[in-house]
C-alpha cells in the first residue's frame, strides 16, 4: 500500500496537505506523526512505495539523518521549507523535490503525482 509521511510543523499547511493527498489519492496511507521521535521512527520503517513530505526545520539537528535513512530506504524526500532560510546545501541535494513557502495545493499535487509514479517505479 502507497503511504505519505507528512512532518509540516505549520499546522493549517499540514491539514492542507493531509486534506489534497486524501482527497486525489484516497487509496494511500497517511502518517502525520506530531513529534520529531515519531518521525525519525517513521522514518525507519518506511518503504517504497512511500513518500516523505518533511519540512527542513522540524526536527532541527535530526533533519539529515532522518533525510538520509528515507533515501537508503528508497523513499523520495519533498522538502517543504520557508523562503527566507536556507537549508545546509547537502541536505537540499538530497531532496527529490522543493516546495518553497509560499506554495499552493497545486504545487504540491503536481510533485507529490510526479513522487508517487517514480516510488511505484
């Protein structure tokens, strides 16, 4: 079964993005974990084909290690991240794909249709 992890520490970006994968893709998993821990579990267990929607800030010094095990795994990594910051150059590299704040449900449906194709290979 497809599945999107979704780690948006901006809670109405979130629903937002909870509420577009839902209703164009009713078939997949959602995983919408509330606390770095529960990412970085999530993180360790998932596998293609999934997705990982992860905003660059969330879990601060873990954010690389989390990037890291989601492309051992395989699992395309949609970084999600505020215009006025910039990410260390190696973690945006790893990235499969940028949604720079700000961004419409659009946006993200046309990356996450794109994600999902190339997860399922």
């Amino acid at each position: 079964m497809k599945s999107v992890l979704i780690a948006e520490p901006d809670l109405v970006v979130r629903a937002m993005l909870a509420d577009v994968t839902g209703e164009f893709f009713p078939d997949v998993a959602l995983h919408l974990p509330t606390c770095s821990n529960e990412v970085l579990a999530l993180a360790e267990v998932l596998a293609p084909p999934a997705i990982a929607v992860l905003h660059e800030g969330l879990l601060r010094d873990y954010t690389g290690h989390c990037v890291h095990k989601l492309k051992l795994a395989k699992v395309p990594v949609i970084l999600t991240m505020n215009s006025s910051m910039r990410p260390p150059s190696r973690l945006v590299s790893q990235a499969d794909a940028i949604l720079e704040r700000p961004f419409g449900a659009s946006d993200y449906l046309e990356i996450l249709e794109r994600s999902l194709r190339w997860a399922k290979g």
